[in-house]
C-alpha cells in the first residue's frame, strides 16, 4: 500500500481505519503480507496499523523522494524473495 494521504484523489475509498485494518488482517490470515509506504503527507501511525494488521510490522518512510521509493521497493523485493 503506498499513499501520500490523501483518500480523496483519485476515487473515494473507506476512512474508517478499523474496517480497513480488518479487510487486511483478513488477507493475512490467508498468507498476504501487506507491506505500507508512506509519502510525503501520509500518517504513519496509519500505516502502521495497516502494516501491523497486514504481519509486516511498520510502515516503510518513503517521503524522501523518488530514491527512498525506490530503495524501499527494493528492500520489500528482498524480503520476500
């Protein structure tokens, strides 16, 4: 999941931090693993709710730019292979 925090653009999604978390614990018990990327202006404590809920712990600080992203890709990429 990789957000700037807005939940505004480009479509509507559910705020309700609770039933998110649940639609992705849901997805980890059946063995997905959520990873959250957070950009400039994203809650992290957001995220790392998803990302506790999703079984990879916190969420990944990709605000520093294009390179952070990419290095965090990367790093994910690793971890799962």
């Amino acid at each position: 999941l990789v957000t700037d925090g807005n939940t505004m653009d480009p479509t509507n999604c559910d705020p309700n931090v609770a039933n998110l978390t649940q639609i992705v614990a849901d997805g980890h018990s059946k063995g997905v693993n959520t990873y959250t990327l957070g950009l400039q202006g994203s809650d992290p404590n957001f995220l790392d709710q998803i990302a506790q809920a999703g079984g990879t712990m916190a969420h990944i600080d990709a605000s520093a730019g294009v390179q952070a992203f990419v290095s965090a890709l990367n790093n994910i990429r690793q971890s799962i292979t």
